[in-house]
C-alpha cells in the first residue's frame, strides 16, 4: 500500500518533495507497536512531534472540546499537524521539536504504526517549508516495500 499518497497527507503533498526526498523521509520511519487498551498520550502531554501512520490496528482519537472524535485504522494517519511547527514559527528559527497534543490517542485494537518525526525530517528537508506550497501533480508515492525500516 502506498506510504505517503498524494490525497492523504495534506502537509507532505504541499511541501512539493521531490522522489528522492520523498524516499529519503520515508526510509526515516520507524514502526513502534502498542497494546490494545494503551493509551499512547492524551491531551495537553508534552510529545515528540510526530506523524502516525496506522500500518495495522486501529486508534482511537478525541478531544474535551469535541473537535475530535475519529476512529483511525490501517492507511490513516494522525499528528501531521505536528509536521508544520518549524513552518508556523514567524521567526525562520527551528524550535525544539516537541508539540502538545490537542487531543487523547487510545488503542482500540492492537495497532503498529510508522513513526515519523520532525527532527528526523530536518535532517533531510527544509522544515520551514512543511505545508506551504501547491499540491503537487509530479508526486509519486512510495511504498512500503521499497523502502527499509530502521530497527
């Protein structure tokens, strides 16, 4: 199944990567598991900026305010907003690469899911520019069996 599609995460797909960036950010993903019941954080913790991919399983996301209340199973993806704190910085300065979650993420099944962090990303593109841009139509989407997962 394709890692990172055109239609699905917006803030990569406006970013305008080119294939071997594209390939160089997803062999940076590293897969984490959790048991059914775990609860991965919730809301208002202090987390590593990350984007999730649900490889399989399936979580469970919600907030106090009721601006999220979604069920996330294979193929879907959370924290992508995460990806965008460098861009969202006034100043050009990159921050410490740490976000607080608006929301509550639990595990509804046991889930494994493809980890990408924002301080990997930095290591090889320009981070400020994570989610400004036009959608791209040359993109081409890598999958996961053409690319290797670090350990």
């Amino acid at each position: 199944h394709p890692f990172l599609p055109q239609s699905g995460i917006k803030v990569i797909q406006t970013t305008n990567l080119d294939p071997i960036d594209l390939a160089s950010l997803a062999g940076l993903i590293t897969d984490e598991d959790y048991e059914k019941g775990i609860q991965m954080f919730d809301e208002g913790d202090r987390v590593k900026s990350t984007l999730y991919i649900v490889r399989e399983g399936k979580v469970k996301i919600t907030s106090e305010d009721e601006r999220y209340n979604n069920i996330i199973e294979k193929g879907g993806f959370f924290g992508d907003e995460m990806l965008c704190r460098d861009a969202q910085r006034s100043d050009g300065a990159k921050g410490e690469p740490v976000s607080i979650v608006r929301y509550k993420v639990e595990v509804l099944e046991k889930v494994t899911v493809g980890c990408l962090t924002l301080e990997e990303c930095r290591t090889v593109i320009d981070t400020t520019k994570i989610g400004k841009g036009r959608r791209s139509h040359r993109f081409q989407s890598v999958k996961d069996s053409e690319i290797q997962l670090k350990a």
